[in-house]
C-alpha cells in the first residue's frame, strides 16, 4: 500500500520531537498497552501513529506492525492514525491488547492537509481547501500539472489556452476577479513559483496538491493570495525504505479533436457565384436578366461549380498527426536519519499543427532530501533543474494565425503551384520572397482571396520562433526545536531562470500585399531570478481540551529580471542552421536592454484554536509591503478569521449514518499586486523610440522624452474580501463524503490599465477600476468502497458561479471590448459593465432576413419614412432598431451572453479488479457562450464553415437560418450580432485509462516488484452545439492591451489551435 | 545546548528585527523620473523632439493625413481592393462614407492628441521667464498650434486642453471650432516675434519651425476663419507680405524640384514634414495602435502601384510596388489639359492606359511601356487610367520598405497664392504694394504658362489645385472656399459616393472615443454611432 510519503514523514517529525521531550514529569501510576496494528488485507502496518489522547504520550507501530505503549492510569481513549486511514479512537476499558484493523480512508477524514507555512489534519480545517493526491494525478498523462486537475474539483476552471504543446492554461479559482493577472499563487514545497514553475514540473513527481480556495485559507499568503493558492507536495523519500526505481514511459499520438467543417471547392464556387449574382440583382430583383446577370457573375467569378471538385481541405492539410513521449525515472530511499528522492524526467510534445515548427521538449531533475542532524534541528533541501524547448506558431489570431488561415484561405487554390508558369510576373520578380517545401515546391498563392489571408504553409515558413528557458529552483531549510513545542523554521528559496528566445524570418511575398523586403533575425535574452528568506516560529500545545497553534513568520522577496534584444537584417543563408546574428549582414533597430527589481516584505501570523476537535476557531493575519506602491501606499494589511463546529463529535450525537458533520464559516481579505509593474506608482520617463524620435535635416535621429504613461498618484492594493460558509458530511462510515461550499468573492479596487479619453494624449495610467463579485456554490461528492476484490470511487463536482461588475470608477472606462475583424463590419463584441458579468457579449439583435424588396423598404423611420437598412438587398440580416429612434446604432446593442459557464461539472471514475484498472474524467460546462469570429468579416472571398452554406439564404430558400451568400457585405451581415453568439456548451472525455498490474509473482523473478502497463486515451470525445471546432476557447494574449494580460478576448474564437485527441500506450515499474 | 539555543533565539530576533521596511526602497535602474525630469535645457530639447515626433507620424491603418486629405479631394480615389473592404478609414475617407466605429479611424484623432499632450507637458514644466527656453517655448506653441489647426478642420468643435488632463478631466465636451481658432491664434502669435528666421538655423537644424513657418501658418489659419461677414484677409496679407518681404524665399526654377531629395529645406520650402533614411528598419504594423515606424514614411508603399513590375528596365522609372492607393482621378487630368499646363500633368501623373486621343496626346509618359502592374487595379472602379506620380514609391528614396522622402506642408508657391487670394479677397499688399496677379504669375510660369493681367478668385482656385495636386491641400480648400456641396453632390454617379452637406465635410468623432468619454463628446451631425 501506498503511503503519503511527505506526511509520514512529517509525522515522524513529530514523534521524534515528542519522543525526545515527553520525560514523565512525575510519577504516575502507569500500565502497558500492546497490539497489533493490520490492514483489512491483513497485512501488518508499520509507523501507525500511536497518541494516548490528551497527552503527548505516544509511539509508532513497528515493521510487523506491532506497538506497546505504556499509558497513565487516567488515560480513557488510544488514537490510531495513519495516512490514508481512518483514525481509529478506542476505548481503553483496562485492556492490554489492543489489536486494530484500520480502514483505508479513501476519504481521507483523518488525512493531513498542507496548509500555508505548516500542516493541518483535514477534520480541523475551517477553510475551504480541495486536496487531490498523487494517485488522481498521475491517473492522465499530461505534460502539466494544471491539466491534471481538469474536472476534478470544484470551484477551479482549468481551461487550455490552446492546444498547442507548452502553452499556459488559464486556471481560475472562483471565478474572474480582475481583468488583468488572476493566476494563483503557486508554492512548490513552500517555494513560491510562477506559471514557468508550473510549466517546469514533472507532474509524477508530485504527492499531492492542495488549492486554498476561501479568503480565510489563503489569508497567510496576504498580497499575493487574491486569486487563491494552489499547493504543491512533491515526493520524498521513506525513512527506513530500501531504494526503489521506478520507471514510467508512455508513447502518445495525437490528432485534433474537432475542427470546423468548411465548404470544399464546388460548395465554395457555388456560393460566391450565388453571392455575386444576389449583390449585382441587390434591388432591382424584378427586372434583371438572368443571362445577363450570368455574364456578370462569369466576368466577377470566373469558375464553374461543376468543375472543381472537393478542392483544397485546407484543415486537413494544417492538421497533422503528431507524437508525444514521456520517460520519468525516480529513485527513492531513506535511513533511520535521512530520506532522499531523485528523479529525472524527459518529455516531448509535438503540434498537430505546424508540423516541426509547434513542439514542446523538456527535461527535468529534482533531488528531495530530509536529514535530521541531532535530536533538536533538522534540515531539507529540494533543488529542481528543467531545460525546455518550445517552438511556438501564431494562434488564435486572425491576422497571423495559421488556423484562421486555413479557414478562411479559398478551396480552390492547391497548396502547391505546379510549375512556374502559373506565376504572375510580379511574383518571378520577387521569386526568391516565394516560400517553397523542402522539394523545392512553390506553395500557391491564391488569386481569390488576398489582404491578410494567405497560404497556411507559405505563412508557416515565415515563422521560426523557439524559446528555451533553464530554470533552477531550490529551498534550503531547517526546523530548531528551540524548546518543547517550539519550532523555528528558518528557509532560504531561490529561483534562477534563463530564457533564450529567437525568431527570424526570411524574405517573403505571400501575396500582393503581404510582402517583406529583407530577412531578419531577432534575438531576446532575458535571465532572472526571484530570492526568498523567510523564517516561521510555530508553536503547538494541547492542555487538556485546549488545543492551540500559533505561528509568526516574515518574509523578505526580491525578484530581479534583466533582458536584452537584438535584431539584424539581410541574413546569409536563410536555414535554422544560420539564424544567427553574425550571419545577418546589416544591423537592425539599436540593440537595448532593460531591469527591473521586485521587493515585498511580509510579516504574517496565525492562531489555530480548538476545543475537542469540536470547535475550531483560526484567525491569519498578515502585513505586505510591497515597493510597486507609492510610499505612502506600500503597506496592505490582510486578516481573517475562520471557525467550525463539528457536532458528530458530541456526545449526544445519535443520528445514525452521518459519522462527520462539520460546519464551517470563514472571512477573510487578500490583495494582489500582480497587475501593476514595479514603477507603476511613479512617472517614468521614456526616451527614443517610446517617446517619439524626429530626424534632423542631416539625417541624424534626434530622441525625444516623454513621461511613459498618465501617472495616478493615488493607486492602491486590489483587495479580495471573501465570505464562505461550508460543511463537511461523512456518511456511511464515511463511503460517502460531501463538501459543499457557498461564498461571495469581492475583488476590490482590481487594478486596470484605465481606458482614458484618447485625448489625454498619453498611454493610460493604472488604476483601482472597481469590484468585481464571484458568487457561487461547490459541491463535491466522493463515494468510495469495495466489495471483495473490486474497489470502486466515483467522484462528482459541481461548481455554479455567478460572476458580476459591481462596480466602476465613475469617470474612468476601465475598459473597453474586443474588435473583431477588419472592414466596415468589424465592431466592439463584449463589453464590461457595472451589473453585468465580465466581458459579456454585446451586438444586435436579428430578426431573420430580408426575404423581398418590399419588406426592406417597408422597414423604415416612422418619423421621416427613411428605410432603417438603406443598403440592404432580399436574404440580407434584419437588424432590430431595439430603442426605436429610428436608427439602427450602438444604443441598440444588447447583451447576448457570456463567456465564462454557470454550471460546471466534473466527473472521475475509478474501478479496479484484481490486476485490471479503470479510471475516467469526464468535465462538462453549461450556460457559456463563444463569440464565432473564425470567419473574418470584411475579406470578400474567404472559405466559411458549412453554416453559411447549408442554411443560407436564396431566393429558392427563404425559410433559411443563415443569411444570403455574402461578398460585398454593404448591409453588414458580418457585424456583430446574435447570429455569431453561439451556445458554447460542452461534454467532453477527458481521458480513460485501462491498466493491467501484473502479479508480482511473476515479476518478482525479474526482480521488479510492480509492472503495470496501461492504455489511454485523452479528448476522447466532444459532445457540443458550437460550430466553428473545438469549443474549450481560451483567450488571445497581448490582445489590445498593454498589460498583456487581458481577460476581455476569453471565449472569442478567431481560429483556435485545437486541443490535440491522443490515444497514449504506457508502462510504469518498480524496481 | 541551552547557550546554543539562546544563540539561536537571538539570531531569530535579529532576524525578525532586521526586516524593515527600508528594503523597500529600491530605486529603478536606468530608469528617469518624471520629478527628477524637465530640469536642463537639454531635458527640455528632448520633450521638444518628442513634441515633433507625431507631426510626421504615419498610418499603416486607419489615418495618414497624407492619404485621407488627398484621397478626399476631387484629385485622387482612394484605391486598394475595391469593394469598400480594404482600410476602409481610406476607402471610406474617399466615398464620404466614413462611420465613426470603422476600424481604427481614431487613430488620426490619436496622433494630434499625442502632439498636443507632448507640448502641453512641455509648456506646463518650462520657466516662462527663463530665455534660454524661449525658442523651445514658442516651437511647442507652434506645433500644438499646427496639430490643433489639423484637428479642427477635420473635426469642427473638439476637445480644447492647454495642459495635461486630470483624472478629473476625462469626461470633457468639445469646444466650439471660433474658440478653438482663437486658441490657435493666440499660439502662433506668442511663437511668431520669438522664432528664428530660416536662414539663422545650421543645416541640421532646418526642420524646426521658423518664423515665416509661424506666419504662414497663421495666414493660412485667417483664411480658413474668414467668412462673408467676418473676414482676416487683411491679417493674412500682412504676414504673407513679411514672408516675402523677407526675401528669404523664392520658387524653385523648376516645379519638380520640390519633390527631389536633394532640394529639401529648399528655397522654396517654408514648413516640411522631416523624414530620414538613417532609421534602418524594415516596416513593422503595429496591428492594434496603428503606428509604424513614421521616421520614415509607410505611406509610400501604400500609395505605390500594385504589383509593379518592370522588370530590369530600370532607367526611366525605378519604382517598388506598393498597395495600390491614391489613384488620380480623371478630372484633375482633364483640369490639366483644359489649361494646357502639360509640365505639371506630366510632374504629378502617370498615363497607365490610354484613355482618348486628347488624353494620349497630352502625356509623354505611359507606364506600360515600362512595366506592369496588377489586375486588381485595373478592375478596380478607383482606377480611372492614371497613376500618381509625385511622391512615388521610387526606389531611390527607400530604405526597407519605408520612404525618406520629406513632404512638404507649406511651400512658398503656398505662400505666394494665399497673398493673391487675400488680395483679391480686398486685402491690401502693404510690404511690398504688389498685385494679385503678380504673384499668381509667379506660379505660373514656372511652368512655362501665360501670365494673366488680372486674376480673379476662380483662377486663383484653379491655380491652387494643379499647383498643389496630392499635397493635402485641395479638400480643405474646396471646404473653405464653400465648393465641396457643389463638387461633391453627385460626383461620380453609380460609384458609391455618399456626399452628405450636413456632415459639411467633416469626419466623425471616432466611436471610441465617444465611448470613453462616457457621452461627453456628442457626434457630429449626420453621422450614425455604428
């Protein structure tokens, strides 16, 4: 059986302290107690923790799980706890053997929780914290941590950014608080990381993990807390443990999920054809010719239907098969006064888009280790080491992405010339600007479609971006039992990083317009590191009811990021082989660099009470300085305060079947700073190119100075105020178990890049832009057991949230919504508004389509009888003039939907027989919308999905859903409406896993003590309504905004890099 | 053991001690402060650099002054893929169908603000009474004169700001446009007695503003305020009059020297736009502020013809294709060949196809004999047979993609064609006791055409517009002479013109900024907020 490596360890920590003090203070009349501590399995259980209750008396089962205690004569109750067992509390009655069964304790009542800066036992906690163990991690195979967690808690939305191989997920944890940064807080082994950390660590390497997810829980964290706290214990090694390796491989191939359905070569000329004989006839429907308008279309639209065939599936083209590979070795050992655990990693991800251009590699090694040096002091350190490499191409872009060039490229074109006579003259000029394949292949350039869209794969060649990033993280501390009960834990944290990024670009002509005259490299460097000292002093005592904790701790943070760029033109060879400076010939822009430091000083403290375990009482506060605030401003001052009740432990509890029932209630404040860089208090001045440049008359460049931004004198901390009420309910014997949790979340005075007036003339200052309420309801279910040799556990986790603008400054937008597109019909889609949920949908309302001449001309001003749509033609979009003033303007744009879900579900399986295994994830989300901006409005001739072909409107079909073929879009069906807001729901299988142990009988004569082999397989299947592809849509980075940061794009779809379907092969062994 | 853990305890205090609020105080590195700014002269040059910055500023989207005002006129189409689709602030600029929610169209309203928050903060942080910061003082009054001079004819009543803006100035209401002239008088006059003359700048220094750039400037503004019952002419005459009393300027002998790299901050040239070739870098968009690189102009390559290709026949035209904007149109050809003034028709224009005898015979230069271009122009309803010519995409004056051609904003023949109007307006000539026509005649034979013996206003307009074609000079003038509704109602019937005199020529109040100011700003009439 499987231990709780880290808590064991902990555990014993505090055995061997209360071994070393607890010399009787008097004589007391004493007796023995012994026995024998077993598993339903029968099988002896070694190090159970033995504790005669209300005293520090204890001891610890031996290897044959064996004990003798010597106990006081007013001794009444034995307690028998184990990780990952249920406590046992026995009546002493004058016995001398006591023999215990323990039950596995799937629920974990007893289990012991990693809280900030110390360890709780999970029946005490009075916050809301979920805690998933290593057995539900390493259940998928997934490159990081974050997926992992994916439908298996409530109140956490996991969401892809992309599927692209190493890209950040967004992870929210109750709700968006902030238009800006909302990640949580990450802490490794106390080691506080960013998202790199998270992107560095092997996820087989990890014990468990904990999520704080209420204000009163996180409060320890103070200022960087606001957006909640996900813990991280990595694995250590056992006292008294023989080295173990183990090894686990897998092999993965991958392909795409979903992808749109678009119109092949024969649908798309048939469509535009139609489309350009309904905007020549527009009108004047009841006296054109039809040869005529024939002719017309022939001279517009030169290709027949009938001809083409399927054409180009551009999709199927950018969409390749791609394999991914995993290795993980570790070795763990221990002695009597130390245990070490190592492992080293590697792991290789490739895109199912863009071929060797989308890739993800990485290599990590981590080195846990715990020695205790004498009776009073001992220390741990971890270093962690990971080397990535990840090739990225642009998503989620309309502009530059290669997806939304796949989707809206025409199907006619082929993807390769083929020969150079199809060239046009301009483009044998420019031959060397053409892009081609590795046989020297021109791929074609389209003669339907030009401006921004262009050949997927002519675009791909520009693009060769890499980054490698080497981090190394480490911690160093120490506990010093000063006296009895007394630890102080001195820690020293560091976290170094070096990142390496490239691009370069040869020269290229991808179309008329889309033309670049000299290649160009450009290099950036960045290198940093973050240090930490921080130091705890915890004290713990029991006085006979009274349990009491208390902890005071500071902590001193520096962080400190340098970067440098460089960029050179007209490069020698244009191959990966040369992508280096000295081979470019001439010197780019000036080659700059940057610094900047980071400081926060912290004093926190906390006082844990209990009586009984009945009543819990906790109180957290703590004191930030953080130097990104004004002087007057620097401190920010974080309590809170958390109490239970748990009245299955009173005497008169008599309700059968609920064995645990705790009710608990927290309040509590956090603050975030993350949003605001480390001189934003202040007014920098910019110099250069910044703050303009002008030449002189003799051609010199002479550098202006300008301050950087409006300066906002008066920022202060964004504060997270968070009430939550919660219970707790074992049933059963605990088979069944149940968390629920209400709580109301108020981000206050979230800091925000203000939208000023562009007339101010200067970027915008920071600002404190308002509050931001997430409310909502948690609810997990577990229900574990076994009956003989089949265990079962069925997870099940709801989570409702409400999430709304409660406030705004009154004379500062703070923001305002995404375009979309290019062209007269592009327009604002979402908007941020006090009394409605962040960045939801805004466009206008349709009332069907114009199905003759008459019906647009009777749809008119009632006050001047001028037509509402005067560029309307028959199949046209009806836009509905909501206020009635006669004009169709942004004052009729209503709400449409939203972007994050109301309901979201999760749910895991587990079964195992015998040798065979069997696990599920299933997550489903409802009552969110996508913005389908996958088609760009304004380009004319660019390939739409199989919506617009299927249900568009023509005359022979005017019940239709979807409006008259489109080229010329002079009434602007591609603007913002209800017709883009699609239902955004979905079901998907996450992953399923079916493994085979194979008994150790067999093994044990090769030595190996456990074999397992399994099959998987993730995304397996997409249940949804959405039409553009896949429908998990995360959000565009950098979109529009300065901060880079930005919530306002989520749920916006311009052409996603799906999320991969992958069927993995894999086999773990223990040594 | 127990001095061990007293040592310990002590070591703790200390820590705990230690830890103050001191290490707080990190100073950025490499890093100015505003406080700690605005002190030298030299920290009040480089404000002034940044001052000028977005004078020249150009837009791969949305708003190039160049391209808007050019393409607006009765001069030029807009060009670009046709179908109303391809940057539509141009396509829209041309059709007069221009929505304050188009895509990027405040950027234009972005780059004037820009300027005058740079003068403004310059103006706030400068001793008044400080002579060295004298001529810095008064080129930022003219600059924020220049940029609030553009602003309000595009604009009509904007936002009038003569210092930085609050955090409680977000919400402000346009100002109505006689005030904002006012405004703009009372710069240039604060600037005119303090700046140098011309020929007291070194050669460097030529693309600062000068005193007789002030005075144009400001008789250029006196005629744009000048109405039937409330005229400047006379103001404008007197300053016109000291700029040629001056003696410092003169025209080029010849009309295209004007356009020519070699002769910028010419004789002729009282106020250019400066451009460089020592930036080495390619064009970059920046797709969501709309700036590029503007120390050299992008919009050389937009305006160049599409898919030019002529092959390695490089000796007569050497040009780069481009994107296809600012297309002539006919009428400016035929106003050229009404008045017969062949060395200007065939400066400024290129024959792309042939169009009729008189037109053929009329040019000496047709393209296609030297290269070729795409089809989309020739499809295109903007292509009307000719090309533009002045501020072409010539090779010789890029860098990258970006040109370094300077653009001239006030040229003496400017100068000299306002003084006539101002005259002929009942101003009289008191520097230099001159007539009309004799400084109209000036022009005019540069290019080789007859003298007039007298002029009157519609020779003047008519000299205007073939002297000054694609110099951002002919819309501005059709709206202050009151000629636009005439020109403009059924231009070009059936090609999607939607002239509307209620707009009176003026562009909306983008979307954006309406939305920002939270309703404060009202839309000008005849625009929808869509």
């Amino acid at each position: 059986m499987k231990m709780n490596n880290s808590l064991k360890l902990i555990l014993l920590m505090g055995i061997i302290i209360i071994r070393g003090y607890s010399t009787p203070a008097q004589e007391l009349k004493t007796s023995i107690v012994t026995g024998k501590i077993t598993s339903i399995e029968e099988e002896a259980l070694p190090g159970v923790n033995i504790i005669v209750e209300g005293t520090s008396t204890g001891t610890i089962s031996d290897n044959e799980g064996n004990y003798t205690i010597e106990i006081p004569e007013s001794a009444e109750f034995l307690v028998f706890s184990y990780v990952g067992y249920i406590s046992e509390r026995l009546m002493i009655e004058n016995q001398t053997v006591i023999n215990v069964v323990l039950l596995p304790d799937i629920v974990s009542l007893s289990e012991i929780v990693v809280v900030g800066y110390g360890v709780q036992k999970k029946s005490l906690v009075t916050g809301s914290i979920s805690k998933i163990s290593s057995d539900e991690i390493t259940q998928t195979q997934d490159l990081r941590v974050e997926q992992a967690l994916q439908g298996k808690v409530s109140g956490v939305s996991i969401q892809a950014n992309s599927g692209q191989p190493g890209q950040n997920f967004n992870v929210l944890i109750r709700g968006i608080g902030s238009n800006g940064n909302t990640e949580p807080l990450y802490i490794i082994d106390g080691l506080k990381v960013g998202v790199d950390g998270m992107n560095s660590l092997n996820p087989s390497d990890i014990e468990s993990i904990e999520i704080l997810k209420d204000a009163a829980s996180a409060a320890i964290y103070g200022t960087q807390a606001a957006n909640g706290v996900i813990l991280i214990t990595t694995k250590q090694g056992n006292k008294r443990e023989k080295g173990t390796f183990s090894y686990n491989g897998y092999w993965g191939i991958s392909d795409a999920a979903v992808y749109p359905d678009l119109m092949n070569a024969n649908e798309y000329a048939t469509y535009m054809r139609e489309a350009y004989a309904l905007e020549e006839i527009g009108l004047d429907d009841r006296n054109m010719n039809d040869a005529d308008v024939q002719t017309i279309v022939d001279s517009r639209f030169p290709y027949h239907p009938d001809t083409l065939g399927e054409g180009t599936n551009w999709i199927r083209e950018v969409v390749n098969p791609a394999l991914q590979q995993s290795h993980v070795l570790s070795f763990s050992s221990g002695t009597e006064k130390s245990t070490v655990y190592i492992s080293g990693s590697y792991f290789e991800q490739n895109g199912i888009i863009g071929g060797d251009r989308s890739t993800f590699e990485r290599y990590t090694f981590t080195i846990n280790n715990f020695t205790e040096i004498n009776n009073w002091i001992s220390v741990k350190g971890k270093l962690d080491f990971s080397n990535k490499l990840q090739k990225t191409i642009p998503e989620n872009d309309e502009f530059e992405g290669i997806m939304s060039q796949a989707i809206n490229m025409d199907p006619i074109t082929p993807v390769f010339f083929i020969d150079t006579s199809e060239l046009r003259p301009v483009e044998i000029n420019n031959i060397s600007g053409l892009m081609k394949n590795d046989e020297g292949r021109y791929y074609a350039i389209s003669r339907l479609v030009s401006g921004d869209v262009c050949n997927p794969f002519a675009l791909l060649e520009t693009r060769n971006n890499y980054r490698k990033t080497a981090s190394i993280r480490g911690r160093l501390s120490a506990n010093l039992e000063i006296i009895k009960n007394l630890v102080y834990t001195p820690a020293i944290n560091f976290e170094l990083f070096n990142g390496l990024y490239s691009q370069w670009r040869p020269d290229f002509y991808l179309n008329s317009v889309r033309t670049g005259t000299r290649s160009e490299i450009v290099k950036n460097m960045e290198r940093g590191g973050n240090y930490i000292w921080e130091q705890t002093l915890h004290y713990n005592k029991t006085f006979g009811n009274h349990s009491i904790g208390l902890l005071i701790g500071n902590s001193y943070e520096k962080y400190n990021w340098y970067g440098m760029y460089v960029q050179n033109f007209n490069m020698r060879y244009l191959t990966d082989d040369f992508a280096y400076l000295a081979s470019a010939a001439d010197a780019g822009d000036k080659p700059a660099d940057a610094t900047f430091d980071n400081v926060l000083i912290s004093y926190f403290g906390r006082i844990n009470y209990n009586w009984k375990e009945k009543i819990l009482f906790t109180f957290n506060y703590r004191a930030d300085g953080s130097m990104k605030f004004g002087t007057d401003n620097r401190f920010g001052y974080f309590p809170s305060v958390s109490m239970g009740y748990v009245p299955t432990r009173e005497a008169w509890w008599s309700v059968p079947d609920i064995n645990f029932l705790k009710i608990r209630g927290s309040w509590g404040r956090n603050g975030s700073n993350a949003n605001l860089g480390s001189y934003d208090y202040v007014s920098i001045i910019d110099f250069g190119y910044y703050a303009g440049r002008y030449p002189s008359s003799d051609d010199q460049v002479l550098n202006g100075a300008k301050p950087s931004r409006v300066e906002n004198t008066r920022l202060k901390w964004e504060t997270s105020e968070q009430i939550d009420f919660g219970l707790d309910l074992g049933l059963f014997s605990n088979k069944i178990f149940i968390t629920a949790d209400y709580y109301i979340k108020d981000q206050k005075d979230f800091l925000a890049e203000a939208t000023v007036p562009i007339y101010v003339g200067n970027p915008s200052p920071i600002i404190n832009a308002g509050t931001i309420r997430n409310s909502g309801i948690e609810l997990d279910i577990k229900y574990s057991g076994a009956s003989g040799e089949f265990k079962y556990s069925i997870g099940a986790s709801a989570t409702y949230l409400m999430n709304k603008v409660l406030e705004m400054p009154e004379n500062v937008v703070p923001y305002e919504g995404v375009t979309i597109g290019s062209g007269a019909s592009s327009g604002i889609v979402n908007c941020f508004e006090v009394g409605e949920p962040v960045w939801y949908f805004w466009g206008y309302e349709t009332d069907g389509f114009f199905d003759d001449v008459d019906e647009i001309l009777n749809y008119v001003n009632e006050e001047n009888d001028s037509l509402l749509q005067p560029n309307a033609i028959p199949g046209d979009v009806k836009f509905v003039d909501r206020n009635g003033d006669g004009v169709i303007d942004q004052s009729d744009k209503m709400k449409l939907g939203k972007p994050l879900p109301t309901w979201a579900y999760g749910f895991t399986i587990n079964l195992s027989y015998k040798i065979f295994d069997f696990s599920a994830v299933l997550s489903a989300v409802t009552g969110n919308s996508i913005y389908n901006a996958t088609i760009r409005p304004g380009q004319g001739r660019n390939n739409r999905t199989m919506e617009f072909y299927e249900n568009r409107w023509i005359p022979d079909n005017p019940d239709a859903t979807w409006f008259r073929p489109t080229v010329i879009d002079d009434n602007k069906n591609f603007r913002e409406s209800d017709l883009f807001v699609e239902d955004g729901s979905y079901l998907k299988l996450r992953n399923v896993q079916i493994g085979i142990t194979i008994p150790s009988k067999i093994t044990r004569f090769l030595r190996i003590e456990k074999l397992r082999i399994y099959v998987s397989g993730s995304n397996l299947l997409t249940l949804t309504k959405y039409s553009g592809g896949d429908p998990e849509i995360g959000r565009t980075p950098g979109l529009q905004n300065a901060s880079g940061d930005a919530w306002k794009s989520i749920s916006i779809d311009r052409g996603f890099y799906s999320t991969a379907r992958t069927y993995f092969g894999g086999i773990s062994v223990t040594f | 053991m127990v001095v061990k853990k007293i040592i310990v305890l002590a070591i703790i205090v200390s820590f705990f001690v230690g830890c103050s609020p001191d290490l707080l105080d990190v100073d950025p590195k490499n890093q100015v402060l505003e406080n700690n700014y605005y002190l030298t002269r030299e920290d009040m040059e480089a404000a002034l650099i940044s001052a000028y910055d977005p004078i020249s500023w150009v837009f791969h989207w949305g708003a190039s002054t160049f391209v808007t005002l050019n393409v607006a006129s009765d001069d030029a189409n807009a060009g670009g893929t046709p179908g109303g689709q391809d940057i539509i602030a141009y396509q829209g600029a041309d059709k007069f169908n221009l929505l304050p929610g188009m895509e990027r169209i405040e950027s234009l309203w972005r780059k004037y603000y820009a300027g005058i928050y740079r003068t403004n903060i310059l103006l706030e942080n400068a001793d008044p009474n400080d002579e060295e910061l004298a001529v810095i003082i008064a080129e930022a009054k003219f600059l924020r004169a220049y940029y609030y001079f553009d602003l309000v004819r595009y604009y009509g009543d904007v936002v009038l700001l003569d210092h930085t803006a609050s955090v409680d100035e977000y919400r402000l209401p346009r100002i109505p446009a006689e005030e904002v002239y006012d405004f703009i008088v009372n710069d240039l006059s604060d600037a005119i007695p303090v700046l140098p003359d011309k020929n007291q700048l070194t050669g460097d220094q030529l693309f600062r503003a000068t005193k007789s750039a002030a005075q144009a400037l400001l008789g250029k503004v006196y005629l744009f305020m000048s109405s039937p019952g409330n005229n400047y002419y006379q103001q404008a005459a007197d300053l016109f009059g000291s700029i040629i009393q001056s003696g410092i300027y003169d025209l080029h002998p010849d009309y295209d020297m004007n356009f020519l790299a070699t002769y910028e901050h010419g004789v002729e040239s009282v106020f250019e736009l400066e451009y460089t070739s020592a930036i080495n870098s390619t064009f970059q968009a920046d797709d969501y502020t709309g700036y590029s690189y503007d120390e050299a102009s992008v919009d050389f390559k937009l305006c160049g013809i599409r898919e030019w290709n002529q092959g390695n026949n490089t000796s007569v035209v050497n040009m780069l294709a481009g994107w296809g904007f600012i297309k002539p149109t006919r009428e400016l050809v035929e106003a050229y060949i009404d008045e017969n003034d062949l060395i200007r028709l065939n400066y400024n224009i290129y024959l792309g196809n042939p169009m009729s005898a008189e037109i053929d015979s009329a040019f000496d230069f047709y393209l296609s004999q030297y290269g070729t271009w795409s089809s989309e122009e020739e499809d295109s309803e903007d292509f009307e047979g000719f090309f533009r010519r002045k501020y072409r995409y010539d090779v010789n004056y890029v860098v990258g993609d970006i040109s370094f051609l300077n653009i001239n904003i006030i040229r003496y023949a400017d100068v000299l064609l306002m003084m006539a109007e101002c005259l002929v307006n009942g101003a009289t000539d008191a520097y230099n006791g001159q007539s009309a026509a004799f400084y109209v005649n000036q022009v005019r034979n540069r290019v080789n055409l007859p003298s007039l013996s007298s002029v009157t206003i519609n020779d003047i307009k008519k000299e205007r517009r073939l002297e000054f074609a694609f110099e951002m000079i002919r819309y501005w003038d059709l709206l202050r002479w009151g000629d636009a509704d005439g020109v403009f109602t059924n231009y070009k019937p059936g090609k999607g013109y939607y002239w509307d005199p209620v707009k009176k020529g003026l562009w909306p109040i983008p979307l954006t900024e309406i939305n920002r100011s939270g309703g404060s700003l009202i839309q000008n009439p005849g625009y929808i907020n869509e």
